[in-house]
C-alpha cells in the first residue's frame, strides 16, 4: 500500500493512503489546477467533513451530507456524469454539499446548487451544478449566535 504524504495549513503535514486520494478529473468551480482531494472527519458524528486539496495546502473546504439536513433535497446527476463517475448504481454515489459563513450575518450556509458526487470505490469525484433548479447556492442551515463582548 503506498502512502501520499503532503502538507496543508490547517492539519500540518498529513499522511494517508493512496487509496484515499479522491480524484476530480474536472475542476470543482473556482479552484482550477486543482484534482487531488481527500476527505478528513471534522470530528465524530458532527456530519462534517473537510474536503482537503492535495495540490494546494491552503484549501480546504467544509462539506457535509445535505440529507442530513434537507431530508427532501434532489439532486439530478446528467448520464455523463455518472459514466464519469463509474457509478453502475445511484447508491455507488455519496453526495457532499459545500459549507460557508456569511461574515455580515453568522448565517451557516450550504450550496445545493453545486454539490459534490463522489464515488469512492472508484475515488472519483465531480461537481454537478444544477441547472434550472429552485435550490440556492447559499440555503440557510444555521444562524450562528452572536458573540458577546465582555
């Protein structure tokens, strides 16, 4: 079993196994040249997980699993993607939305315009934007409280 190890700004430098690399052939949106992801546990059972770029020790996105939160969330995935994906089954798919903080308003929020498919028996992964879709980029799922100053 080969190991990739590699450095990043929020972990230090991290070592796993090569078949924990999750490749996206086609760029996710804003962040070109970059291919080579992993998948790290926020922490037990919270649900969220850091998407960590190989290639750029600075991103690392937070994603989460939108059914956990938006139960009836749908999501089309066109047939190319799937044949990109080497998904045989829909259930050969996990779904990942991508988590943001509205700095002027503490809200939490998640895309459910642009998730994220990922196959990984096959570590393969791709954005699937949704065309046509009522969903926003920035649903709600938390107000963050504000912080009192002492």
């Amino acid at each position: 079993m080969s190991v990739k190890e590699f450095d990043t700004t929020r972990f230090g430098r991290l070592s796993l196994p090569e078949e924990a690399v999750i490749h996206f052939p086609i760029a996710l949106l804003g962040l070109d040249n970059r291919h080579d992801y992993c998948l790290l546990e926020h922490d037990n059972m919270s649900g969220f997980y850091w998407l960590q770029s190989l290639q750029d020790p600075a991103v690392a996105l937070i994603v989460t699993d939108p059914f956990r939160h938006i139960p009836d969330y749908e999501v089309e995935i066109p047939d190319s993607q799937v044949e990109l994906l080497r998904a045989k089954d829909p259930s050969d798919l996990t779904l990942y939305t991508t988590i943001s903080v509205a700095a002027d308003h503490g809200r939490v929020c998640t895309n459910l315009l642009g998730p994220l498919a990922i196959n990984h028996e096959e570590r393969v992964g791709t954005q699937i934007v949704q065309h046509g879709s009522n969903y926003t980029c920035r649903h709600t799922l938390a107000m963050r409280q504000p912080v009192e100053k002492v």
